[in-house]
C-alpha cells in the first residue's frame, strides 16, 4: 500500500516572489517524495494563487486551513519545510496529536523509511 505524506510549510509571504519561492520550494520537495514512493499532497499547490476568492482575508485562510487540517488528519506522515509559518506550524501540531510522524526533512525521510 502507497503511503501518503502531507507538505507543511510557509506559503504566503511579503512578496509576489516571496509566495512564488515558497510555492517552489514545496513543489520541489513535492516531486523529490513523488519520486520515493510517497503519494503526497501538497498543499501549496491546491490552492496556489486563490487568495481573495474570498470577500475577507481571514475567511479564505480560515477556509484553507480547516481544509487542510481535514486532509492532514488523514496521511501517514507530514514534512515540515523550513520557514516560519503560523499555518504549518498548526499542522505539525495536529499531526503530533493524531500521532502522525513528522519529519524535518527529505534525508529524514529516507533514513528512517
């Protein structure tokens, strides 16, 4: 059976650029797990570019969150990507409370997988 593994990490930013690095850099370890053998989702890459389909600000981050805290609730691990970020920092936090492992890094992944 193909485990899943859930991306957390930061995804808005200051900047245009900012957002987009952060979008990379999730997709990047996104394909990286793809290529392991991991089903993944990748959060950033779901909703990309969707702020303000919503009339206020907090409602559309309050809508992603509780989506991917639903999706989180049900994968096998979660990698968690450098960067501050109130966001992923929730979902670690629901991970290590439903006990799903949550890895640091991909060299993590591979060591203990």
């Amino acid at each position: 059976m193909v485990k899943v593994i859930y991306v957390a990490g930061p995804y808005n930013s200051k900047t245009e650029w900012g957002l987009e690095i952060n979008l990379r850099k999730a997709e990047d370890a996104a394909r990286e797990l793809w290529k392991m053998g991991w089903a993944v989702i990748c959060p950033h890459k779901n909703t990309a570019h969707f702020g303000g389909l919503l009339d206020n600000p907090m409602e559309d981050r309050n809508m992603w969150l509780s989506g991917d805290l639903e999706i989180l609730s049900r994968c096998d691990a979660v990698l968690r990507l450098d960067g501050e970020s109130q966001g992923a920092d929730e979902e670690v936090k629901l991970a290590l409370e439903l006990g799903i492992p949550v890895y640091y890094s991909i060299e993590a992944i591979r060591r203990f997988n």
